[in-house]
C-alpha cells in the first residue's frame, strides 16, 4: 500500500472488510433464520457473553461481542443445510464459548464453561450439545487455536484510526468511532 495514496488505502481496506463478511443475504437461504429471531438471537447473546464477562476476569475480552455475532454469522451464511429454530440457540452459545476462548482450541476449554453456556439457555439444551455445536462451527469455519475467521468492526475501527492518527492522536475520536461501532452492532440486532 502506498502510504500517500489514499485511494489506494481506501480500497485496500474496503476490499479486506469485504472478504471477511459473510454472504450479504444468507438469511434467505435460512429460511428459519428471520429478521426478528436474529436480533433476539443478538440480544441474547450479548447478554450471554456479558453474564460470562462479569464471572469471569480472564474473559473480558473487548472484541468478544463483535467476535460472537461474526461467528454467528459466518457460520449460517456458510453452512449449506438449514438451520432448524431449534438449533439457533445452540449455536449461539457455542460461538460466544469460542469467541470467549480466541486463543484456546476446543480441547483446552474448559467442559465448565459448555455447561454454563447450557446454564443460560434454560434448558434449551446440554453442554454436551454445545461443545458438539462448536465442533462443527471450528470445522466449517477451519477455525485453528488464534485465529477466529473474521476481523470485526473494533479491528478495522482501531487499524484505521491508528493509520490516520499516527501525528494526532485523539482519544475522542477513538471512543467516538468504538461507540458508533457498539450502536451499528445493537442496530444490527
């Protein structure tokens, strides 16, 4: 990248950010997956990772809300078979377990954390049924130890500002763009 042209910088990081993305209209080949059960899927698991944030120290993760919806939607919008209702709420927590854990490949988590995972479904299902879920999410996705598939709107959010604010700093600017980064992210639920 040159670092006087700015065009050339623009496109460099559009084009990133669209190669992360998951297809544009993935819900429409998840017939059960609409609008309205998203953003209560969404709500939900923001809650969920919040819960696990506040038990938790090693788990306070800044990126772990924007990282559980991006494993949420990669997944749906990479897996070819439908997902039944029924499933979405397994799959939910099973991508906050991995978003909560970036660096830790499914043997090292903890069984402990799938069964509270389980916990906060009420019973919608076991932490058995969440790990198996995870499975299967680190296998569509290829996910390895380190690398979660997708860099989320905090990542681009912080690269950007630190290319453009190498001589001015601001840290307005930072909490400005990270707030208006946390409402997209509400918006999309």
């Amino acid at each position: 990248i040159e670092k006087d042209s700015s065009i050339s910088w623009f496109r460099y990081y559009q084009e990133r950010i669209l190669s992360h993305l998951p297809e544009r209209c993935y819900m429409k080949s998840q017939q059960h997956l609409t609008v309205s059960i998203r953003a209560i899927l969404i709500n939900w698991l923001l809650a969920v990772v919040d819960e696990f944030q506040q038990t938790n120290e090693a788990m306070r993760l800044p990126l772990a809300h924007h990282q559980t919806v991006a494993l949420f939607d990669s997944y749906c919008s990479n897996l070819p078979a439908i997902i039944q209702t029924s499933e979405l709420q397994t799959i939910g927590a099973a991508c906050a377990v991995l978003a909560l854990h970036p660096d830790q490949g499914l043997d090292a988590i903890e069984r402990a954390c799938f069964d509270k995972a389980s916990f906060y479904t009420d019973g919608a299902c076991t932490g058995e049924e969440i790990l198996r879920a995870a499975r299967r999410i680190a296998e569509v996705l290829r996910l390895r130890p380190g690398s979660l598939p997708a860099d989320t709107a905090c990542v681009h959010i912080d690269r950007l500002l630190s290319a453009m604010q190498k001589n001015y700093p601001a840290s307005s600017t930072h909490c400005l763009s990270h707030y208006l980064g946390e409402l997209a992210l509400q918006a999309e639920a």
